[in-house]
C-alpha cells in the first residue's frame, strides 16, 4: 500500500498538486483527468523520477507494516518511452534485469517470461532502429513488469496499440493486480472500465473523485438525457452534450448530462436514462470548471 498525505508540488510560481491525500492499495486504480489536470506529476513523484515540495509518501508490506521506500520494487512506464537503436529487443531486457537488480542467473528466465507475455518472443533479436511504435510501447510494458514489483506505475500505456494488444495487456493487468499495486494514467476511460477496481478523477491539482470504478457513473445518476440533438443545443447553458447517435426516422439525439444546480423539473418530459462512467467524469469535470477559484 501506499499512503500520501498532503503532497504539494510546483513549478517555479505554477501549481500542480494542491496537497492532496490519499491511499492506493494491492490492485488497479486508473487516474483520469484533463491534460495540466497533474496526472503525470504525480506517478512521477510516486516512481521516484520527480521531486516534491513538501508531504509525505509512506510505503507498506502486505503486512501494512511501514518499510522503507529503498526496499519497495517499482516498476515505471513512462509517458515518452525509448530505447536504444543498435539494441536488440533482449539485449534491452537484460539491460532493464541489470538496472533493477535482479540476480544474473534469473534473468533469461524473466526476461523471456515477459517477452512471451507480451508476444514479443519473434522479435526478440531485432534490434529497436526497426521496431514500429506499438512494438516498443509494448516493450515499455514488458520492462515495467519485469522482476514482478511490488508497485507497477504506467503512463498511458495503452498508446499506440492495436485493439487486439490492448486486450492481452488488459488481461495481463488483471493478472498481475491480484499481487500488486498498479497505477495506470490514462485518457481512455474504456481501458479504466475493463480493468481498474477504483478509479481517481484530478483537475487542477485537486482530487474531484477516489472511490470503486462503477460509482463514477453515480456521479450524474438521474442527470442524463436522451434529447434530440437540436433541443440540446438550445439548453446547452444548463448541461453537456456528450455525443449524437441517429435514432428512428432520422431524427439525431443527444446523450446530454444536467448541470447539478439545474431543476430537474422542467426535463420532466425527456427521456432519463441510465448513467456511465463517462458521464461522470464529464459531470466532475464541468462543475469543476465552473466553481474553480485560486
């Protein structure tokens, strides 16, 4: 487990995380927020790679015994990920073994273990001048895992990836969360459904929202509309319209989530239907806008 209490960070005169505290613990928690919103601030700052102004960040064992940060496996994906061009695929992973610590008699034996993992074993002498964007992503994931950490943090790992690779690295999280503490930041509420147990929400700085996944969409429950498109943009000032599907005999409706402060009384005539998880963020986000002072 990790516990963060009152973590604050700036840039120069710039902001980023405004005290925030909070737990992550054995499992998967996404991290959801607008670019600026200090999503990668943060998981920087957890994987040791950035510095902060003042608070503290505690590690425990499964025991939630407190232990020393020096102690604690943390594997890390990077938002911009490279490698070496004249490298090979495995001369890279022995590279990754080498910097982690890992005994040299375990190497080949993890490293291929997370090459086959991440259907990388074809290509594991090619070297890296040769690999495409999605390959070397997946090598970032693969390198993360490596040595079986105890906390595995992924900027936007799912970038670049085909759908049928971001299902197997789907299936790998709920895998390897059963042991351990993943931390995913990610634009892609699909892959925060599919995978996360508990799901975060940052603007600004501030956490709108730490709770289980499925109770984002409580956020807006009764607050979403099935309106035809062209009555939405006329009420726009009083929600958000989220998307347009055609509907029967041509007519386009909105998806359109009510502003908190809005009556609902006047939309007693619409169609209510049954919240998601996107509409929650969007909910989140829009009233935060609208009540953000500093």
């Amino acid at each position: 487990m990790i516990k963060i209490d009152a973590l604050y960070k700036r840039y120069r005169k710039k902001q980023v995380l405004n005290s925030i505290s909070c737990k992550f613990n054995v499992g998967c928690t996404g991290l959801l927020g607008p670019n600026g919103s200090g999503k990668t601030t943060m998981i920087k700052i957890l994987s040791g790679v950035e510095k902060y102004n003042s608070g503290n960040i505690l590690f425990y064992n499964k025991q939630e015994h407190e232990i020393e940060r020096k102690k604690v496996k943390i594997g890390y994906l990077p938002q911009n990920f490279g490698l070496i061009k004249d490298y090979t695929v495995y001369e890279h992973m022995e590279l990754f073994a080498c910097l982690k610590g890992l005994p040299k008699t375990e190497w080949n034996k993890n490293v291929d273990y997370v090459l086959n993992l991440l259907n990388l074993s074809d290509i594991k002498n090619v070297k890296c001048r040769a690999l495409s964007g999605g390959m070397v992503r997946r090598i970032g994931i693969a390198q993360a895992i490596l040595g079986n950490p105890d906390v595995i943090i992924f900027d936007e790992p799912t970038t670049g990836l085909d759908p049928e690779e971001r299902i197997r690295f789907q299936n790998i999280i709920l895998q390897i969360k059963k042991h351990s503490c993943v931390i995913i930041a990610t634009h892609l509420i699909e892959d925060v459904m599919e995978i996360c147990d508990n799901v975060m929400v940052l603007a600004k700085g501030d956490i709108l929202f730490l709770d289980k996944t499925e109770r984002l969409a409580e956020v807006a429950a009764n607050r979403v509309y099935n309106i035809k498109y062209d009555t939405a943009k006329v009420l726009e000032q009083t929600g958000i319209i989220v998307k347009s599907q055609y509907g029967e005999q041509g007519n386009v409706y909105a998806r359109y989530i009510l502003d908190k402060d809005v009556t609902q009384d006047e939309f007693k005539e619409y169609e209510c239907i049954e919240p998601q998880i996107e509409d929650g963020y969007l909910s989140l986000l829009r009233e935060h806008r609208k009540n953000y002072v500093r």
